[in-house]
C-alpha cells in the first residue's frame, strides 16, 4: 500500500508498505529520517516518539497506515529547539540513543507547562529510558530549557 502524511511540514508518500509495518520503520527506512530511534519496538523506551496530530506517541507502535492523511513532526522537524541547546549545554546528551525521544518529550512539557517543576519534568519523562546518564544531566537540561 501506499502512505501518504505530513512530515515535519512536507507531505510525504512511501509506497510498497506492508500492513504491520510501523510508522518508525516508515520514517527511518522509506523517507531517510534517521532521528527517532528503534530500540525496544515495545513502545517502553521512548526512542522512537514522535509527535502524531500534535501528540506524542511511539512511533514503533503506530501501524504506518493508521498515519495516513495525519501530521507527524519528527526530532528533525524540532530543528535546533531550546530542548535540544540545553541538552547539549547541560551535558544531558552521552551515547544520544535516547536522545530524541527525551527532546520530543521535553518539548511537549514546555508546551503544556511553560515552567514545571521536579515532580512534572520526572512525570513527563517517565516513558523515555537512558542508561547512560544517570538522569541528573536530564533534569538539569529540562530545567535549563524551562528557564530559556
């Protein structure tokens, strides 16, 4: 079959999909968005969000035809955000596997809460994993993002 979506502004079509196929696989394989990544394929990690109509979700959850005629923003499609800057500033990035899933998160915070505090930015997380920080360097990169 053939998908037809917005991505990060741009319609974008990619054809000979299967019916399981995911809309992560859609992104990173057929339209060369490597951003989201593909690590549990069980939507537990938070690698792969993406925003869907404006929600986040994990795109390895979403069966790519269920996208069809929907806008998908992407970690690409956040470009150079004030997520981003403060992870790189507060030291929040290490391997970056989780990386765009968290910044998707972040992002979304910001949005519905301009200024969280502690117990929000944790809840808001709580769907992303990483095993390389520690969170602290997260926490504080959300804080940064806040305050910017």
């Amino acid at each position: 079959m053939r998908v037809r979506l917005e991505v990060n502004g741009r319609v974008a079509e990619a054809d000979d999909v299967w019916p399981g196929e995911s809309l992560l696989y859609v992104l990173r394989e057929r339209l060369g968005l490597p951003g989201s990544k593909n690590a549990c394929e069980q939507g537990e990690c938070g690698s792969c969000t993406v925003y869907l109509d404006g929600r986040p979700v994990c795109s390895c959850l979403v069966p790519a035809g269920q996208a069809e005629g929907r806008d998908v923003v992407t970690i690409e499609g956040l470009g150079d955000g004030r997520a981003g800057r403060a992870f790189l500033a507060a030291g929040a990035v290490q391997c970056g596997f989780c990386t765009p899933g968290l910044i998707v998160a972040v992002d979304d915070l910001l949005r519905r809460i301009p200024e969280p505090d502690d117990e929000q930015i944790r809840e808001a997380l709580a769907g992303n994993l990483c095993r390389c920080t520690g969170y602290q360097k997260i926490m504080e990169a959300v804080r940064m993002a806040a305050e910017s």
